[in-house]
C-alpha cells in the first residue's frame, strides 16, 4: 500500500508490507494417528516437574476416569526440570513406558 503523506518539508511517501509470506502451508499433522476412543485404554500422564504440572495432570486424570471408567493411568515424572528426557539417565526408563501406554497427556505447567 503506498499513501502520500503532506509535512512541513513537502510529499513523503512510504510503502507497508505484510510480514506474511505467500508460501503453500506444510499440512499439519500428529506424529501418529490419534486413538479413535479412550475407553479401556492405558493413558500416561506426563509431568515435567513444573510447579502446575501434577496439578493439571490430576485434573485430567479425575476428569478422564469420571467419563471413561474403563481408563487405566500411569504417570510419568521427568528426571531433570527442563532437559528432553531422552538425554537423561532415565532414557531407557522413559522408553519403556512409553511402550507401556497407548496414549499420552503432557503437562508443561509454569
């Protein structure tokens, strides 16, 4: 959009671009398919320590057995506060459980 703007010194102009690129979107997509129904499913709840962390997990929990009571849980605790749990001595701990549920809740609570 370019537009004349009238000062004391005379015409100036200018032009405004749109930060937006015009670019095709990569189609978004999950890194599996999602679980069609939760019902008698094992669900681990991910905490990474963060001060809401178990509180919002415990709510999740509470509010998935009151809907599906068929619903199994298991929680999962990160070993360090900030640091992926694949570069920490509880790799291998964190690998199997992941193995072990057919879905997860993650829970970044600042």
């Amino acid at each position: 959009m370019n537009a004349g703007v009238e000062g004391s010194r005379g015409a100036a102009s200018y032009e405004v671009l749109s930060p937006w690129a015009n670019v095709d979107p990569v189609p978004l997509r999950g890194i599996t398919p999602r679980t069609a129904d939760l019902a008698g499913k094992k669900i681990g709840l991910f905490s990474n320590r963060k001060r809401a962390a178990e509180l919002t997990l415990t709510a999740v929990e509470t509010r998935l057995k009151e809907q599906m009571p068929s619903v199994e849980t298991t929680w999962y605790t990160s070993t360090r506060i900030n640091t992926p749990e694949a570069l920490t001595e509880g790799k291998a701990r964190f690998e199997a459980w992941v193995k072990s549920v057919d879905a997860v809740v993650l829970s970044v609570a600042d």
